[in-house]
C-alpha cells in the first residue's frame, strides 16, 4: 500500500566529492536526506565546447525524495549553490514519483 502524499525525486549531477555540498543546500530549505550513487560521465569535447566548461568524468549522483511542494525550493537551492557555474559545475532535474512506501508524513 502506498501512501497519499505527493512526492518528487529530485537528480543532482555533480563533479565527484559535491555530494555533502548538494546535501547541505537540499537541507537547508526542507530535504531530509538523499542517497548518493557514484558514476563516469561520458561527455566528450562537444559538450565542453557547448556549456562552457571542462567536464570531469567522475560524478556523484545524488537521489533525493521530497514532497512535491518543496521540489521547486530544493531545485532552485541546488542550482544556487552547486550549480554548473560552480566548482560542483551540477545539474539537476526532477521526476513525479506514483507510489511511496515506508515514510510516513512529516
């Protein structure tokens, strides 16, 4: 059974070791915690020359589950703080979750 309360998981791509960074800032407008999963980005010299900046291979991704209404605060922290005009050089986006099971309401 899963509960009725709204949620969104929010991905936050970042330059290995901006994980705590991402965290901190989900944090201090309302994220309770998230889960980070190490990964290599593949994205070659276009993409470079594209955005702007030196693309490091090795990132974290962090998976953060927040109720909906605090999705656009989180997000907008996120690229504030961690951003890609920041060493963290982050994206991130988010994605509707149908069904939630073990959280309660807080």
């Amino acid at each position: 059974m899963s509960n009725t309360f709204s949620h969104e998981v929010i991905f936050c791509i970042i330059n290995s070791g901006f994980s705590e960074n991402v965290m901190d800032s989900a944090k201090k407008v309302g994220a309770t915690g998230g889960t980070v999963i190490n990964a290599r980005g593949t994205a070659g010299k276009d993409a470079e020359k594209f955005f702007g900046v030196t693309v490091d291979p090795e990132k974290e991704i962090v998976m953060i589950l927040v109720p909906a209404d605090k999705k656009d605060d989180v997000l907008h922290a996120l690229y504030k703080d961690v951003g890609l005009d920041s060493p963290g050089q982050g994206i991130a986006f988010s994605l509707p979750v149908d069904s939630v099971v073990g959280l309660t309401e807080q």
